[in-house]
C-alpha cells in the first residue's frame, strides 16, 4: 500500500494550518487596544488620554456616535477632546486595522449649576481655525436667568466694561475697549437658540457704577445675548495667534453668564448669511458673586491638548 501519497498531504495541511495560526496571531496583534482612559468622568470638553496599542494611524475618535477632535501622541497614545452635547458612553478609536472600544464608558459630570436646555456647558476653543479670508472679530456674551433659584425674577446682570485684544507677531492689539454700554437681543432658550429672530432687549444703565444692566429674571424664558458696543474691529496684521475677551461683571443670584467671540469675513454683512462668521469658542459658565468679577474668554493657544 502506497502510504506516501496521504503522508504528504498530511504534512501539507499542517504546515497550512500552522501558517493560517501564524498570520492569525500576527494580525490579532496587530489590532488595535484600548488598555486604559485618564480621566474616567468629566464634562464636554475634557481632555482624556488614551492609552492603548496600535493606535498610531487613528482615523476617528468616537463617543458613542460623536466624532471627537484628537492628536496622535505615539502608537500606544491618543489625546482626544469630549464632543459638545455628548452622553455618557464608550469611546471607539477606529485606525486601518480595525475598531476598537473602551472596557467601559466614560461619563459625563457636567457642572449642576448649569440649567439643562443650555448648549455648551463648559468653555471649549474652536478646533477648526479660523479661515484666512477672515479680517474682523467681535466679542459676545449669553447672560439667562436660573428658574431653578428662588427669586430668580429679580436676576441681574451688570456689564462695567468688555475689552477684546488680539495677538499678532507677539504683541497684543486693543480692538474693542467699552465702558457701561452693550448692544443685542433676546433669543429663544428652549432649544437653545432655536432660531435667528431676536426681541429687542431692555436695558437699564447703572450710573454710579458705570455699568449696563441686564434684568434677565424679567425675561427668564429668553437667552440675553449681548455684544461689544463698537463695531467689528479689523483683526491687527501680521501673524495672528488668537485674540482674548475680558468683561467685568457682577452677577446676582439667580445668573450666569458665559462669554465668547466670533471671527468674521466681512465687518457690515449680519450673522448667518453665507457663512460670514466663525466662532472662536465660549467660556466656562460664570456664576454669581456679591462681588465684581472679570468674565475671560482666550482662543490663544488653540485646543487644549
């Protein structure tokens, strides 16, 4: 009996499999891990790290279905910022070798201060810079009244002075310097600015402190949104590096205020026509005190990785 014939088909089959075990173990580790996320909880906007292997050619950095803005440290880590409007779940890094998913999710702690329908809930820079065609900024602020506090409707909010300064070549330029005055209107809160259609908004000047007075608890269904009394001021020339926002204020209980600034292609044209603004971000939410306070808002630096 001729025994060689399956003998050596014996010896070609495992020499396959061995080879089909082989590429398989290769290309399991290959495959990319999440080990560990640092930190664990945190409002929108937060950097979190993640530690891992074969992260080096990350496509996408997802929460839940969210596309989170990411920088690629090294092959075992990614640094990625919390989306807008993100609940607590998983974080999937997506790279050319496959998807990958945390061992468990990341949860949102937003502050509790900050009413529910509000949109950003903490201060974040805009990942996208600004367009080079764009040659003005103006600076802006969101004051509402808290429903949730006892006596809100007698809320305030009071503005001494708001200031933008942009930095270019290194050295900072004054645009906007105002003193006890504001311009803007009243927006729809539920949702959250839900269209562009403002109510005019009252308001009452402070004398002896030099200051505008927002009474946000008189309209606690609207978001106050206010900005600089100057015109858009034309960004300084040179290498622009960002600009910064400051305001002083005293916020009454019952009040919060964020401050923020937008970047525009044309200094006249208004808000949402052909895409003639870019907004540089927002602060963190800014709560009362019996006390003055400065309100700041900086791009300066761009995303915090």
């Amino acid at each position: 009996m001729d025994t060689g014939r399956p003998l050596a088909l014996t010896l070609v089959f495992f020499a396959w499999l061995i080879l089909a075990l082989s590429a398989g173990t290769i290309a399991q580790s290959d495959a990319p891990e999440i080990l560990r996320i640092s930190p664990t909880s945190g409002p929108e906007g937060t950097r979190v790290e993640i530690t891992g292997k074969n992260l080096q050619d990350a496509s996408a950095v997802l929460f839940g279905t969210a596309a989170a803005t990411f920088k690629s440290i090294s092959s075992t880590e990614l640094l990625a910022l919390v989306p807008h409007k993100t609940s607590t779940s998983t974080i999937t890094v997506v790279t050319s070798r496959g998807r990958v998913s945390s061992p468990f999710a990341f949860v949102i702690l937003n502050d509790p201060r900050i009413p529910d329908e509000v949109s950003y809930k903490a201060g974040y820079v805009n990942p996208v810079p600004v367009p080079t065609s764009f040659n003005s900024a103006m600076l802006w602020g969101i004051a509402i009244a808290d429903t949730r506090v006892p006596g809100h409707e007698s809320a305030t909010v009071e503005i001494a002075s708001t200031q933008l300064t942009c930095r270019a070549d290194g050295k900072n330029v004054v645009l906007n310097d105002d003193t006890g005055n504001v311009r803007g209107g009243l927006y729809s809160r539920n949702p959250w600015f839900g269209d562009n259609h403002a109510a005019p908004m009252s308001l009452f000047y402070d004398r002896p402190n030099h200051a505008a007075v927002l009474r946000v608890g008189q309209r606690a269904d609207r978001v106050w949104h206010f900005w600089s009394a100057s015109p858009r001021a034309a960004l300084p020339s040179g290498d622009l590096e960002g600009c910064t926002v400051k305001a002083r204020v005293r916020i009454s209980l019952g009040a919060l205020l964020q401050m923020g600034m937008d970047y525009w292609s044309n200094p006249i044209v208004g808000y949402g026509l052909g895409g003639n603004n870019h907004e540089a971000g927002a602060s963190n939410w800014y709560f009362p005190s019996d006390q003055w306070q400065e309100a700041v808002f900086t791009d300066i630096g761009g995303p915090q990785f």
